[in-house]
C-alpha cells in the first residue's frame, strides 16, 4: 500500500524540489497544498496552513503519513517570517493532536542559519553545536525548531531537517547564487552590463543540490528518529568566489568582470556542516557534484522570461 506525504509550501524551492523527487517513488501518494493552487492538480490544495480549523479539515480528508512542511517566506519580511516558521507550525501541529487516531511523522526544515558564526576550530558543525543565531532568519528559524521539538512530549512525531544552502534548479535570485545565474543569463541575452556587482565573496559555505536535499527528506521520512536533528549539508567548503567562477566559466558570455565590495570582509565567516550523523543513521549520501547543481541554477534561468 502507498504512503501518503503531503508537501505543505508545494511551489517553493524546497517544497517543488521535493515534489519533483518523491514523484519517483512508485510506493508514495504525493499531495501538495500552497496558499494558491499553482496548477490544474487534483491532488494540489489551497489552505492558508495558519488557519487551523482549515488544516484539520484537510488532514482529516487526507491523512498523510508524511508531512513536510515546507513553508518559506520573504528574508527581508520579519512578519511573514514569523508567520511561515512558527503560526504555521503551531497551527499544523495543533490540528494533528485534535484527529483522533491519526499519528503522522512530520519533517520540519531547520538552517544552518541557527547556529550564527561559529569558530574554524569548531568546523565542521555537528548537531550538538551551540546555538546563536545572528540574523532573523535563523532566530525565526531556531524557533520553529524548538517549537516543533516541544509538540514530541505531547505526542507528535516530529524529525527536524536542519538544511545547510541548497543550490540547482528553481532556486530563488534572492539566494546569492541564483541571483548571479539571472544576472549572467541576463548577460547572454545581452540586456545588462558587462559586469556583475557582489559583496564580498571570501566566505566559504556548504551547499547541496536540491535533488539530494530531496532524497535526504524522504529518508528521514522513513527512518529518522523521533525528535532528532539530522544535518542535510554537503560536508564541503566552497568559497562563494570560486562559485561565481565556475558558473561565468559555464556561461556562453565571456569577458564578465566582477566588481567586488570589500568593505565589510569583517562580516564574513565560514559555515560547514558535518553529515556523519544522517549517513550512518539514514543512510543517506551526496550524489550531485556541485558542477551539476551550477548548470541546473543557470539552465533553471535559461527556461525562464527574465
């Protein structure tokens, strides 16, 4: 018998990617639910996931046994932040403790954004790192998390993804990466500059393909711990210069210079994580190479009007 997930934030990046994923799964029944329903999709609803009366109408008619709640919001808007990471998730899980006899696992996306800067000597994080985060986002971030960590005593099955970046296709320009693919398709279509302004790019960061944050998803679906924290990251530095490199050097436009700030180089520090922990529980490993997820971000702005 199939098993049922229901992808909550279906026509995000992280939710359409997952989608496109569990598609390939013979054993799995896919739903998706967004604010607007982003097509003709019988098994696509509308539900503002805040309204709770609305959720519990639709878990009961559905009864997933995998939810992910994927919802994302603005990282320039603190409100809809704060509304997509916490009133969406008390709301969620609020309504599965109300259906009698309904007991499904729930996948909550954490950020390496929650941990904030932390030392080289600490590097690579692991789990147990503290936490400190510096911006909204991952204050909002680390709410949601221990939020969703605080519906486990009552009940509710509740496994936290903690995803480091995410690069490959329909990833978003306001994430550096994406913004410097619109940029250089821009370029090729010759209706911009000839150059590229960025901040600085001396930082290292790990990234990981959205294919195999989707794999990563589904595993933990599966064989995850009950309120543990797994890692979703590459385990790999890559210097944000390098990237951009790459990525011009994948590009059909040539001769693109790069103007780069320098002035806040004090505000960069380094971010990688650690992934031994989901690779000996789950079993889960990194399959595309960071080439690959290049040329899906830039063939993703390719396929699009810009």
């Amino acid at each position: 018998m199939k098993k049922r997930i229901l992808i909550a934030g279906v026509s995000g990046f992280l939710g359409s990617g997952l989608y496109r994923r569990a598609l390939q799964e013979k054993d799995l029944e896919v739903f998706g639910v967004d604010l607007k329903k982003r097509e003709k999709n019988n098994k696509f609803y509308s539900c503002n996931v805040c309204d709770e009366k609305k959720v519990k109408t639709l878990l009961s008619k559905l009864r997933p046994d995998y939810i992910f709640h994927l919802i994302g919001a603005s990282l320039t808007d603190s409100v809809q932040l704060f509304h997509a990471n916490l009133l969406s998730t008390r709301s969620l899980l609020n309504a599965i403790l109300q259906i009698k006899n309904y007991h499904p696992r729930v996948i909550i996306p954490g950020s390496a954004a929650e941990y904030g800067v932390v030392k080289n000597k600490d590097l690579p994080i692991k789990e147990t790192q503290k936490i400190q985060p510096i911006s909204v986002y991952g204050f909002a971030k680390h709410m949601q998390t221990s939020l969703g960590l605080s519906y486990v005593p009552k009940g509710i099955d509740v496994v936290i993804a903690r995803i480091f970046n995410v690069s490959g296709f329909g990833m978003p320009a306001n994430l550096s990466l994406g913004r410097f693919a619109k940029e250089i398709v821009s370029l090729e279509r010759k209706n911009g500059k000839n150059f590229l302004y960025t901040k600085d790019l001396s930082a290292q960061r790990d990234f990981v393909d959205i294919k195999d944050v989707g794999s990563a998803l589904l595993l933990l679906a599966k064989r995850g711990k009950t309120g543990a924290i797994y890692h979703v990251c590459s385990s790999r530095a890559f210097k944000m210069r390098n990237l951009l490199k790459k990525l011009l050097k994948l590009s059909s436009c040539k001769n693109i210079s790069i103007k780069e700030e320098k002035e806040d180089l004090s505000k960069s520090f380094d971010s990688v994580g650690c992934n031994q922990k989901i690779k000996k529980e789950i079993g889960w490993t990194r399959q595309v190479v960071i080439e690959d997820s290049l040329k899906d971000v830039l063939e993703y702005y390719r396929s699009k009007e810009i």
